[in-house]
C-alpha cells in the first residue's frame, strides 16, 4: 500500500496518468485497507496529501457511509480550493443525496474550480425527486460569471428537466 500512494504522490499532476492508475488499482481493490489509508491521507497537513486522499475517497463506493462524513468536514474546514474542488468531485461520483448540504453550500464560493465542482455535483446528488434547494443552486450556478461552471450546471438543469 506505502509503495503504491509514495507512486502517486510523486506525480504532481492531479490528473496525472500515473497518480490516476494507482486511484484506480485501490478502487478495484475496493477494500477496508484502501479506505484506512485514504482516510489518513485527509487528515494530512500536506495538500497534494490530502487531494490523493480525497481523489481515492470518491472512488470507494462501498464505503459510502464511512467516506462521507470525513468528506462532508473536508467541505466545511479546507481552505485549498483544489481539494475543495475533488471534495465535490468525489461527492458527484458517489452521488449520494446526504451530502447535498455541502454541495449547496459550497456552490456560492469565491473560486471559479470550486463552483465548476459544485455544478458538477450538484445534478449526482439532487434525490429523486430532486431538492428544490438544490436544484436553485444549480440554477443559480447556470448564470455563473465564469463560462466553463454555467455551462455545466446548464447541463445539470436541462438534464434534471429532461427526467
């Protein structure tokens, strides 16, 4: 396991070839030692760290119910706007209702990356039916003032509406 995180902790890129092989290789793994190890690395000082942690996190589907709570703490306390951004990530991809509060919440941030992750977000874990909260969040963000995040949540809406 060591050997696997040092590898993609060496590959600076966060969408590094590289790095992404060994999330993938722990996501197949899927296992209760993949989980512990992510989980400390959210709890790293270091930021490329803690981004590792968070990226292996939104893969491990099976352990939803033990992912989100640290996820959820890492929407409210992170100051990066990197990791705030896979935070978001990894809740679209776990696509979880419960942590439609964080989403919301962070849909409104300063940064452009974090709001693109929010837009992203937010049309994975509206419920069926969806939240109205949510879904005037991701309204909100359609008229983002930065192209790349409305156009997104412009996708989220019309495929929300499409339903």
């Amino acid at each position: 396991m060591r050997d696997l995180i040092d590898a993609a902790l060496r590959d600076s890129d966060p969408d590094g070839p590289l790095r992404w092989h060994v999330i993938s290789v722990l996501r197949q793994r899927g296992d209760l030692e993949s989980f512990i190890e992510a989980r400390r690395l959210c709890a790293s000082e270091i930021v490329p760290e803690r981004l590792l942690g968070v990226d292996i996190m939104g893969m491990l589907g099976p352990f939803v119910d033990r992912t989100l709570p640290v996820l959820r703490y890492l929407a409210a306390s992170e100051d990066d706007a990197m990791v705030l951004y896979s935070v978001l990530i990894a809740f679209g991809h776990l696509g979880d209702p419960r942590s439609l509060p964080s989403v919301i919440d962070l849909a409104g941030h300063d940064d452009a990356r974090v709001r693109y992750g929010a837009a992203y977000a937010l049309q994975h874990v509206l419920g069926d039916p969806p939240d109205p909260a949510g879904l005037d969040a991701l309204r909100m963000l359609a008229d983002d003032s930065d192209a790349d995040v409305a156009g997104w949540a412009s996708l989220g809406v019309t495929l929300r509406s499409a339903r």
